[in-house]
C-alpha cells in the first residue's frame, strides 16, 4: 500500500551496472578501468559498479579466485585495482534449493518507471549469495517484470528472514537518487517486532555501537560504529509484547542486537537469543520517502503478517 505521508508520526551508478548478474546464475562480468579507480580497494571498486551483489559476497567470490584484473586472478579484498585496464568478476552457477518466489499483485506495494516496491515475506534473501545458493527477491522482481536482464537495484536490505516492505530501483539514476536519501537521512524506516515481554522502560532510546566484520557476526562493540535505536512498547498480550522501532542509523542485525541488549531479543532470533518460532518476528511496517522523480513524500505500508 503507498498514500501520500502524512505529517505524524553512494555513488552514483554507472554504465556497467545495467549489467549486474543475480548471484550463482553462471554469469562473466566484465568491466572497464578508469585512471581515477586506480587507488581504490577492489572490493570497494565492485561493490560500486557490481550493485546488485552485496560486498560481502563480492570478498567471497575474490577469495575464491573468481575476479580477474587483465586475466590474473585476484585473492585479497583490500588489494587495490592498480594499472588495471579490465576487471572480470565469474558467478559460479548453482542449483536453486527453493521454489520460485512469486510475487502476486497484492504484494506490489508500488510500481513505476522508477521504483519497484514489494511487501517481501520471510524466508527469501534479497540477493542470494554463495554460501546459501537459491531463489532471491531481485529474480522474482525480474520475473515479475518480465525482463531478465532488467536493472533492479536494491535501495537497502532486509534479512533473509525479515518480512515487510523492501524498495529497488529499475534505473541507475533513481537507484543514485535513494542511495544519497538514506545516507542523508531522509527515508524513516519503521519497523514492528514481537518480544516475550515489554522492555524495561517500555519506551526509550537504544544507544549502543556495533561492529560487524565482513566475513563475522555482527555484535556489540564500543569500537564500532555508532547506532542509535528508538523504540516504543505498543502492546502487551498473552502472545508476548509488540514493540514499534524506528532505526536512526542502518547497521547490521540493530533491531536484534539492540533488542537483545535490552534483555528482550526478538522471539525467532536464535543466534541472539531469542525464544524458538517458526519465523523471525521482525517485520519491515513502513517506509517513507520522497519519490525522486517529482520529490513527492510517499508513504510505503506493509500489514504484520501475525496476529
């Protein structure tokens, strides 16, 4: 659902990226080197001409010996590009272990020359990656939009096992344009979670840095980088307690760290402690923004899919 908001409560792309694979689809990249990309790390180089692949797995498939600088394989993440005059990155191809994510109409949240926004459920990744091969939201929107080889760029990300409304692009301007809106702070993002019970204060600030390693699980650390948190307790049943977030940075796994540090991790969330569910009860509610064609605020809505 999409209504205009109401007054409550990168870089850009370039040419190559109308290129970028889905992971695992057996796909050669090849892209060209300017002067100015000479100094910069090649995984910093990839992630912001292959945007459709996430660093992390950029780093695996360096590691991995599948990215080539003038036909010489690379090995380290950190290595600059150097004199390089083409860089080739290889998706090993790979069996998907999952059905095919379809996505019915009731699930297109928006859709126009611009933006593609969906009501994602649990259980699919945004873009698959290597360690976990299978069906991803960035195949399904191009099957959904009926071009396999049409640039869809992912404008954030949600957890595998997160549901709720996730934004791409469907060109490189609109997927430049979102980039600088949330690095500015200009897209508030809302988001509901189930806990066993309310947090102590049911309302607050959480206001803990997090450190998250490119290859490790992200944690809690006065090191890492800042992350700020706001939360509300909105309701308490016999089913647990409901709690409204609003992140204020976008680091990785905040909510469930930061609800964990709470005493209070969200039910499903094994690795933080969570109690045993059959889904992760962390839901993406809402999204607003200023559509970048006309400048327009647009309030994006996805409905909790629990009780």
């Amino acid at each position: 659902m999409s209504d205009a908001a109401s007054d409550d409560a990168s870089d850009d792309a370039s040419p190559d990226a109308r290129d970028d694979p889905a992971p695992n689809d057996g796909r050669r990249v090849e892209l060209q080197v300017e002067p100015a990309d000479q100094a910069e790390r090649l995984d910093a180089f990839l992630a912001r001409r292959v945007r459709t692949l996430p660093r992390t797995l950029l780093q695996r498939l360096i590691r991995g010996g599948h990215v080539r600088l003038d036909g010489r394989p690379a090995t380290r993440p950190a290595q600059r590009v150097g004199p390089t005059r083409r860089v080739e990155v290889c998706i090993p191809p790979a069996e998907p272990d999952e059905p095919p994510l379809v996505l019915p109409p009731a699930r297109v949240l928006l859709r126009d020359e611009w933006l593609l926004a969906i009501d994602k459920p649990a259980g699919y990744p945004v873009v698959a990656n290597l360690a976990r091969a299978g069906e991803d939201v960035v195949r399904a929107a191009r099957r959904l939009l009926g071009d396999p080889a049409a640039f869809v760029g992912p404008c954030h990300r949600l957890d595998r096992d997160t549901s709720g409304v996730l934004l791409l692009a469907l060109r490189p301007d609109a997927a430049a344009a979102m980039a600088r809106a949330f690095v500015d702070g200009a897209v508030r993002k809302t988001y509901v979670a189930l806990v066993e019970a309310a947090p102590d204060p049911p309302r607050g600030v959480v206001d803990l840095p997090i450190h998250a390693p490119g290859d490790g699980l992200a944690r809690i650390d006065p090191q890492g980088r800042p992350a700020r948190t706001r939360y509300r307790t909105v309701r308490v049943s016999a089913q647990g307690a409901l709690v409204l977030l609003r992140p204020l940075t976008g680091r990785t796994h905040q909510l469930r760290l930061h609800l964990a540090a709470l005493g209070r991790p969200i039910r499903g969330d094994r690795v933080h402690g969570g109690a045993p569910a059959e889904r992760l009860f962390l839901h993406a509610a809402s999204l607003r923004f200023a559509h970048p064609a006309d400048g327009r605020a647009l309030r994006l809505r996805a409905p909790t899919p629990w009780g």
